[in-house]
C-alpha cells in the first residue's frame, strides 16, 4: 500500500471520525456515517492503489517499490499523497453519500491535482525515480535514453491535463 492511516486523516472531513480519534473504536451499531475503523481506511487505501497501479502500469512495472531518497526510503513522490487524496476521496463519497456531501473546493483542488499528477506520470512528464519501466528496446534499458513514453495514441492521455 502507498499510503497509511495517518497519512489518509489528514485529507479526510473534519465530520468523518477515525479509529485514532476516539478512545477505542468506533461503535459499529452507530448507524452515524461518519465513523471509521482503521480497517474500512485500509481497505479504501487498497482501492486507490490498484487504481495507480493500473494506470502507471502502462508505464512502470507495479506495484511500485520503495527507493532511497536523498536518505529516506519510500515510494517516489508523489505517489504517497496521491494515494491518500484518493482514498479520502473515496471515503469521503461514500461514507457521506446523502448526508453533507457538499464538496469543498479545496477538497475538489486536492482531487484534481491527483488526477493530473497520474495522467503527467502517464504521459511520461512526471518520472518516478527508482521505478523499473517496462519500456525498452533490445540493447537499452528504456530510461537510458529518456523518460518511458505513454503507449496511448499521440503519446497522450486523455484527461484536463493531459489534453
């Protein structure tokens, strides 16, 4: 998974209430829609990364591994927060759905900012350093000579970014 808990509560609604925020664990008969285990985090977490994973799979060999940087080893930016935007998203959607489910438009930002990012690491304008691409030839490795390019029509994908 490219993100934990702690970095998915920092994007989530102030009216969404985590495991970690409450002593114990939140009642599950509270039919309130706005409790979380960590576990239901977990599970949401899960679904954004095989969203990345399909759509850098074009691109770099998933799922991504973690590399040294400049001392600390984790996953290539932004892989991290792009994960946890996702996942807050989802869980946002769907654990408010019908309640107070208007949108910030900070929240909305937050979104599409995550959105381009993907669709920039798909078209090949955002390298994820350390990453093994499945592009190449028979005598070069594919990054030798240049960023992997995206195998979509034009070399683009299609999207507000991506255009």
């Amino acid at each position: 998974m490219y993100c934990d808990v702690t970095d998915v509560e920092k994007f989530l609604p102030p009216n969404i209430i985590t495991e970690d925020m409450v002593d114990g664990t939140p009642d599950p008969l509270n039919p309130a829609p706005s409790t979380m285990t960590n576990t239901d985090i977990q599970t949401y977490i899960r679904y954004a990364c095989q969203r990345i994973d399909s759509i850098v799979a074009s691109i770099y060999d998933v799922p991504l591994k973690k590399v040294n940087q400049g001392g600390t080893v984790d996953y290539p930016y932004p892989v991290r927060p792009i994960a946890a935007i996702l996942t807050s998203q989802m869980i946002f959607e769907q654990k408010l759905q019908g309640a107070d489910r208007v949108r910030s438009e900070s929240q909305k930002e937050r979104e599409e900012w995550a959105e381009g990012e993907l669709l920039l690491v798909q078209n090949g304008e955002r390298r994820l350093t350390g990453q093994r691409n499945t592009r190449g030839n028979r005598f070069v490795r594919g990054t030798m000579p240049n960023i992997p390019k995206n195998p979509a029509q034009g070399g683009r994908s299609q999207g507000k970014r991506g255009g």
